[in-house]
C-alpha cells in the first residue's frame, strides 16, 4: 500500500459487548459492560458505574461535554466505533492508516484497572485485544494497526499475552513508561528485559501514550472542604469543584507525564542492551523533545564520572539513542527545521487523535500545513507523515 498520511495516535469506542461476548460465561458479571442511565450508556463494572461513552469528532469546541453531544452510540460520530465508518470518514480526511488506541480500556501502565480481580482483568486484556485485531482492525489491517494491551502485574503473563497477540497480528505493545506509580517494577527493572527481549525480537515498538507518570494529575479530585482538611480550624467553606480552566491547564500538562519517563528511558540502558529495540511516544506532542535531548546529554556528560564510571550503563550520548531507536508523535506542534536538526528527521510523526478533544478531523490536511509550515523539504514532510510511522510499525 502507498502510505501518504498515517496517525499514529487514534483511540476506539470499545462497542458494549466487547468483554461480554469474549470472556468465559463463568465470569461475565463481574467483567465491563454497559447500562442505560437515565437514556445514557454508561459502562459498568459489577454494580459500579465506571465512565461514560463519548466522542469529540465533528462537535464542535464550544459543545465538549454537553449532555446530549456524543454521549451515546446513536449521536456521536459513527467512525467512533464502527471500521468501516471509520475509514470513510478517514478517506474524507485523507488519512490512509490509523494506529489504534483504546478508549475504556485504558493507555497507561494499569489497562482495565476499573477490574478488581486479577484473573478477570486478564481475560478482559485478552478480550480486547482478540476484539480490536479481528473485529475493527480486520476490516482492513493495512489502514487499521492494531496494538496489544499488556497485563503489567505479572511479567511472565505479560509476556506471553504480548507473544500471542503479536502472533495474531498486532503491530505494537501498549504500555505506561511510569509503571512503578501503579505497584509494579520501576521501567528501568531489569525483571522488564523478557518483555523488552520479546518485542525487540518480534520487531513491534513499545508504545507509551500519556497518560503515564507522575508529574501529571491523572485523576482529578473534588477539592476538599476546608473542614475536610486535617487540623484545619475553619468549619463552614465548602468543597470547589475544578474549574474548567484548571482542567483546560491539565490538558495541555499532559505532556510531562512523557517527559520525566522520556529522560529516564534515556538514561536507563535499555537501549543500549537492547538496540533494536523501538519506542513510539503518543499523543505528548514532540516540539518539548529537543530540549530533553539537550538536557540529558548536557547532564550525562558531566554525571558519567561521578561515582563508578565502570558501571555506567551509556555507550552513547543519550540523543543518540533518541535518534536510532525512538520517535514522537504531534498534532498541532510546528515542527521547525531546528527541531528536525536536534531530533532527527526520523524521529517525528504525525496523529490526528480521533476522537478525543484534540482531534484534527475533519481539517487535518490544514492542520498539517500550519504545523510543517517551515518544513520545505518534500522528502522529510513524506517521512513525518507517512514514511516515519511505516518504518516504526513495520507497514510496509
């Protein structure tokens, strides 16, 4: 196939019978499902409500949110969760592949954590997983790229789950670049490296899509009244909810939960022990990247020195493990020729994140001119659009 635009960072609304109509019939109460509220899906878990059903593709900005605007499978756009909508409508926007993401099911380093039990959760890793690279993807899995959800509890489980879906066709390993934040081993454990191993010998990525560390609010919580406070002496404020505004500000923070884990990654050896060994970053942007690279190989050289220098595990300078091994996707980023020079023309991807708030539907083609307004160069605008993503997916 001739690939001209691919997004690497596009999210799926999971249909309701996803865990239901996959997993055991022993353990089907106790796996995600929805329920009409009050006229609303909703999804559930066992009796607890968990999140709503949206899309923000083709609503306009001043309407997010609305009760009544893309809520429910009937009013939002049917590309949400239908493939075959889905590529009509990315025909309209000339995009030609898709790299999908999950929506219900989570893209941080805790996938289905509304799922209490262990053993239930792995079979709703595995039933999503089954769903997005028969059902959606399998409409045309050379415009729709499947990526496998990854049970982060266990590194054997996790292994072999990444083993059989790589074997079904998945083209990447969804996963959190901070999974110490949520109990597991610190990225940079080496109890990771058969996970590291398998997708370095399959030749699929890691994909790490914010939300992932710590620096990033993940979850929003009412502020607490002034009487909820310990020791506080005050007794009649109460509680404020986030404005709008703050949240807005969280949006646009998002970025840092790639950047902390980025320079640690960086740092770690990963990549030095595991050179082929390739890492897409998603939906962080990638205009902040530069200034990572700058300050890890300002900071390696002089930290290298200090203490055992037999033991550091770098045979590079940090941006040159960037530059052979990783790449970042952006949305409304302008991409310079002084961020191309520092991170390298292969490095740099493109993503209209549909359906999300971000997304770039259907004015993409605008969007795209804005953000490489200063990049002349024919042959490294067909690479951010297309020739990147082909190459770290194995499109071809």
């Amino acid at each position: 196939m001739n690939y001209r635009v691919v997004s690497v960072d596009d999210h799926l609304v999971e249909p309701g019978d996803v865990f239901t109509k996959r997993t055991p019939a022993s353990i089907r109460d106790r796996v995600p499902h929805i329920r009409d509220v009050k006229g609303t899906p909703k999804w559930f878990v066992e009796d607890r409500m968990i999140a709503g059903v949206s899309s923000n593709a083709g609503v306009a900005w001043q309407d997010f949110g609305k009760p009544g605007v893309s809520d429910s499978y009937d009013n939002m756009q049917k590309g949400g969760y239908d493939p075959v909508a889905r590529l009509k409508e990315f025909d309209q926007d000339g995009v030609d592949a898709s790299v999908c993401f999950p929506n219900f099911g989570r893209f941080h380093g805790d996938p289905l954590d509304s799922v209490p039990d262990l053993n239930v959760r792995l079979e709703c890793i595995k039933a999503y997983n089954d769903w997005v690279v028969e059902d959606f993807c399998g409409v045309n899995p050379q415009r729709l790229i499947a990526q496998c959800l990854i049970p982060p509890w266990d590194i054997k489980l996790a292994v072999a789950e990444a083993t059989r879906s790589i074997k079904k066709g998945h083209k990447a390993l969804i996963l959190g670049m901070a999974p110490d934040l949520f109990g597991y081993p610190t990225m940079w454990d080496s109890r990771w490296d058969p996970l590291w191993a398998t997708a370095e010998e399959a030749g699929v990525p890691l994909a790490f899509h914010q939300i992932s560390a710590s620096m990033d609010r993940a979850i929003f919580q009412r502020t607490p009244a002034v009487n909820e406070i310990p020791g506080s002496i005050h007794s009649t404020l109460r509680g404020i909810e986030i404005p709008e505004s703050i949240r807005a500000a969280n949006i646009v923070n998002h970025i840092s939960s790639l950047m902390v884990p980025l320079a640690e990654l960086l740092f770690s050896g990963i990549l030095d022990r595991f050179s082929k060994l390739r890492v897409v970053l998603a939906e962080g942007g990638a205009s902040w990247v530069p200034w990572i690279l700058g300050m890890c190989d300002y900071q390696g050289e002089r930290s290298m020195y200090r203490g055992n220098s037999s033991t550091w595990p770098l045979k590079m300078r940090p941006s040159d493990y960037w530059k052979r091994q990783c790449a970042a996707g952006f949305w409304s980023d302008q991409i310079s020729p002084y961020t191309l020079d520092f991170m390298g023309e292969d490095t740099v991807m493109w993503e209209g994140d549909y359906p999300h708030g971000i997304v770039t539907w259907p004015n993409s083609r605008e969007i795209q001119n804005f953000s490489l307004l200063k990049v002349t160069d024919e042959k490294q605008r067909a690479k951010i659009l297309a020739g990147n993503a082909v190459r770290m997916f194995n499109l071809a």
